[in-house]
C-alpha cells in the first residue's frame, strides 16, 4: 500500500510540475522566453552577474525558469550554435543512460560490471573484479587505487586493487569511463548509439561523445545542457515522452547514494547535506558544498567550470561553460559555482537582499588579510582550526585568532573546525 501511495504522489508531482513547464521544439531556434521583470529581478543585479560571469573566462551563460529563457549571454565569438565540452558535467547523462539501460533489462547496476563489459578489464584478481558491480562505478566506490599518477587511464594495467568496494569514496575518473563499456557490452550499440537513440534525439540536443585523452567527452551546445536540465526537472519525462519510467533509479540518482560522501548521488552532486567530500581528498568536510545556493540543487559539475545546476523547488536552470575562471579551484570548481549561485539569489529587487549579503559576511568566521599576510578570525575563537590545500593536504593548524600564511602559495584553501568548513581565498 504505501508503494502505490509513493508512486501516486510522484506521479501527481511529475504531472503537476510537466505542467508547468515550458518544453521547447525538437528542431528549429524556436524557444519560449521569460521577462526578469516577471521575476521582479533588478535590472542592476542582472546585469552584474552577466558581466560577473563574462568576465571570469565564460563561453556561455544562460538562466531558465519553467523552462523558459529568462537570460541568454554569450561572451566573445562564442554563439548559440557554438559547441564547448562538458567535461566531467557529462558524467550525468552517463547516470541517466545507465538508468534507461536497467529500466530496458540490459543491466542491473547491482551485478558484477564484468558481467556486461567482459572479464579482465582490470588488473585485479578474478574474485576482487567480479565483487565490483556497475553500483560501485556509479557511486565513485569501486575501491580500484587512486594513487598510480593518471586517474583517467582505463587500461587494466592502471585498474588495480586497493580497497574492498563499497569502503571508500574516491573521485576516480577512469572506473566511471568504463560505464561506457557496460552499455556498449549490454546493448550491443556504439555509446553513442544508444546515447543518441535513448536520449539525444528525443529531446532535441545536438553534439556527440568524443574520446578525448582516455575520457569519452560530450561536446554540444549550451541549449542542449538546458534541454537536460530541463528533462531532469521533469523527473526523466520530456512533455509526453517518458524517457526514464524507473522512479526508483531516479530518485537514487539524485539523492545520497552511499554513507561516505552525502553529497554525491549516482554521478550527480549533492547541495544540502551534512557533509561532503571534494576530487582528490579522502578527507570528509562539515556543511554543505555550496554554502550559498538552494539546498535542494543538484548540479553537474565539471573541470574548468562546466556547470549544469538545477534548483528543483525553484524550477530553476542556471549553466555556465567556458574556460577556467580566475582562481578556480579543483576538477569541480564548487566556490565559482557558489558565487554564481549566490548572485542568482540576489537577483530579486527586495529589501532582504541587502540583509543576506549583511548575514553571508557576518557569518565569514575567517578573512585573509592581505596586509599582514595572515588569516584572521572574525570573532574570538580558540578552537582547533585545520588549513587544507585544494589536494587535500593539511598544510597548518592553528587554534588562535590570527595565522601567518605568508609562506603558502597564493590560491584557494579550506578551513575547516568544530563549526563547518570555510573556503578561502590566499593572494
């Protein structure tokens, strides 16, 4: 009984969101579009994030409500047609593909991914690869090692053993690049047969998969990544298409899918949890991931600030591509992303506006000082404070109101203590 309560009411909520949503044509320029002032955003604001965004190295910057265009800028000779790499953002249609794949009976994600991919696509022994199941490389959990300096490389030689699976959470490149591999084996398609037939063409994207140094890397246009998103807020249904009819795979794709890192789903990443881990540490931090967006965002992240970043209870779209912004920070540039994400919900011309900013400096526990070349505390403290690099790396430690950090190297660091982690910026 409570099944088919749950199912009623995600199909009520799917249906009543579908109609609120604004789905644009399969072919053609054609696409609905939304006044600011619908929104009661300040002209002024709007501005500023467009030129904020602009001038950080961007390609591509668009905002969609509903699923209507409210903003659309290209920067440069950048245009609508133009095509730009996902990077690791596309590791999300990766997820939704495998979902489509289990909901057709190719596979289960449960059983052994050398069940589908074939045996000895790692250097593991024949017991160690077959404990390691498509879950695992969805999950970032394979347990395969991390430390043989090329996280991309899939050749079995670079696949070797060091954890059991399931034991640690790692933001390991080349187990999920062998997802490819599990619907190729599974369907008898190319990856992007299946990836233009199951998905591609049925919602009007454009663009392809290409390999590109050991990583299969889609390439489209940024309406292709608002065509996604859109799909994503509609819960896998495109107006009358139901492409993704598995709830259950949805929902895990979009929420926890392991107790090591919350704020990771199956490839999708995670605002609003308790903790979270970044790429390349196997340390665990407090708070959320995007201290200042919407804590129900889900986001396809990836390197150099591809961004997808979907707030569902707002119906919101926010994708920005391009090159590296100034100070950008790690394979997920997360603090870019947040500062996007906090403009955003400064765009309403309300008097709260100037209360969250007063409120987001207030709660800066730490600032740098550039004078002296320190970071100070912004209220008496004598807790026991970490600084780690963007490698994951405690550098110092410190438990007063005042660190000499002129030795380190100028870049983005973390603090993290009793009270939650705070990203910070050394120059």
């Amino acid at each position: 009984m409570k099944n088919w309560i749950l199912f009623l009411g995600l199909t009520i909520s799917t249906s009543l969101i579908s109609q609120s949503l604004y789905f644009p044509p399969l072919t053609g320029n054609t696409w609905q579009t939304m006044s600011p002032d619908e929104l009661n955003w300040c002209p002024d604001s709007l501005t500023s994030l467009i030129n904020y965004v602009g001038n950080n190295n961007s390609k591509a910057f668009l905002i969609l409500k509903d699923g209507k265009m409210v903003s659309e800028n290209y920067y440069g000779t950048f245009t609508a047609d133009s095509l730009w790499y996902w990077a690791s953002a596309g590791k999300t249609i990766t997820a939704f593909l495998i979902g489509q794949a289990q909901q057709e009976g190719l596979i289960d994600i449960q059983q052994p991914s050398s069940q589908y991919q074939g045996a000895g696509w790692t250097s593991c022994t024949p017991e160690q690869e077959q404990a390691i199941t498509v879950w695992h490389q969805l999950t970032m959990t394979t347990g395969l090692d991390f430390n043989n300096g090329n996280l991309d490389c899939t050749d079995p030689q670079c696949l070797t053993y060091l954890n059991e699976p399931g034991t640690e959470w790692f933001y390991h490149n080349a187990p999920y690049t062998r997802l490819d591999a599990v619907i190729e084996g599974a369907s008898g398609l190319t990856f992007n047969q299946f990836y233009n037939t199951r998905l591609r063409n049925r919602i009007g994207m454009n663009g392809l998969f290409l390999n590109f140094e050991s990583n299969n890397v889609n390439f489209s246009n940024a309406r292709s990544m608002a065509r996604f998103g859109i799909l994503m807020l509609n819960r896998g249904i495109w107006n009358t298409d139901t492409l993704m009819s598995d709830q259950a795979y949805f929902e895990q794709m979009i929420n926890t899918s392991q107790n090591i890192n919350e704020a990771y789903g199956y490839l999708w990443w995670l605002n609003g949890k308790d903790s979270f881990r970044y790429p390349t540490f196997t340390t665990t931090f407090d708070g959320f991931i995007m201290p200042d967006a919407p804590a129900d965002l889900i986001a396809a992240l990836g390197k150099n600030g591809q961004f997808l970043m979907i707030v569902p209870s707002q119906n919101l779209i926010v994708i920005r591509l391009g090159d590296p912004a100034d100070g950008i920070d790690g394979l997920v540039p997360t603090t870019f992303a947040n500062q996007i994400m906090r403009r955003v919900g400064l765009l309403e011309c309300e008097p709260t506006a100037t209360k969250n900013i007063n409120e987001n400096i207030q709660n800066q526990r730490y600032f740098y000082d550039s004078s002296a070349k320190a970071i100070r505390s912004a209220q008496s403290t004598n807790l026991n404070t970490t600084l780690f690099d963007m490698n994951g790396r405690a550098v110092l430690r410190f438990s007063d109101n005042y660190l000499d950090v002129s030795s380190l190297t100028p870049g983005l660091y973390l603090l993290q203590n009793q009270n939650g982690t705070q990203k910070i910026m050394i120059h």
